[in-house]
C-alpha cells in the first residue's frame, strides 16, 4: 500500500519539479475532488484544476522537494513535503512546507486531494 502512495507522490512531485503541467495532470481522476486550499471549495470541475495547473511552468522554476509519508491505509495517505522553488515574477526564492492528503482509485489515480501549506 504505501509503495502505491510514494509511486503516485513522485510522479507527482517530479512532474510539478520538470514543470509539466499535463504530466502532472495525469496522475489526477478527471472527477478528483481537489482542494488548492482547505478553506476554500473544491474545484468544480477538472477545468479549474486545469487552470492551477497551467501557469507553473510561468510563474515558478527551479524546483527541489522533499517528502515523508506521515500516514496511510487502505483510504487516506498523509504527506508532508517541503518544496524550494524560485518565482519567476520576482526571481525570488520561495520556501513552502505542506500537507496533502490524497487517496487513490484502484488505478493509481488521485480521487481526492486537499492541501495545506505554509509559504515563506
């Protein structure tokens, strides 16, 4: 099981890190229930995850991360990643501790995603 949750949190992460938004794309469900933020509602459709999603490769470069499963079973997996990237609107680093909580369709596939995370 966890074997199943770090293959999904790599390719995530790596495809975030080469900045290929539809790399990154492809490890989600089409009806992924997606949370950018945990107060906020969720995506109302797999357009508005696009829409996050399509703008890295411009606004951000450079990236490292780091990740520790916290968590899992047959349901949830808990994530806590730190990431370094450099924003290109200000060519400033920028420092983000996080949490995901994910789960997986049978196929690998992320049926649900919630993030929080803290930026410096």
């Amino acid at each position: 099981m966890k074997e199943k949750y770090d293959k999904w949190i790599r390719e995530f992460m790596e495809s975030w890190k080469a900045l290929d938004y539809k790399r990154t794309l492809a490890t989600l469900s089409k009806d992924v229930l997606y949370y950018e933020n945990p107060i906020d509602d969720a995506c109302k459709s797999f357009e508005d995850v696009i829409n996050l999603w399509n703008v890295v490769a411009d606004n951000q470069k450079d990236i490292d991360y780091k990740y520790d499963i916290i968590i899992y079973n047959e349901d949830v997996c808990i994530v806590n990643w730190q990431m370094v990237r450099i924003m290109t609107s200000n060519n400033k680093k920028q420092e983000i501790d996080g949490i995901f909580q994910i789960s997986l369709d049978q196929n690998g596939k992320c049926i649900y995603f919630k993030q929080w995370r803290f930026t410096r």
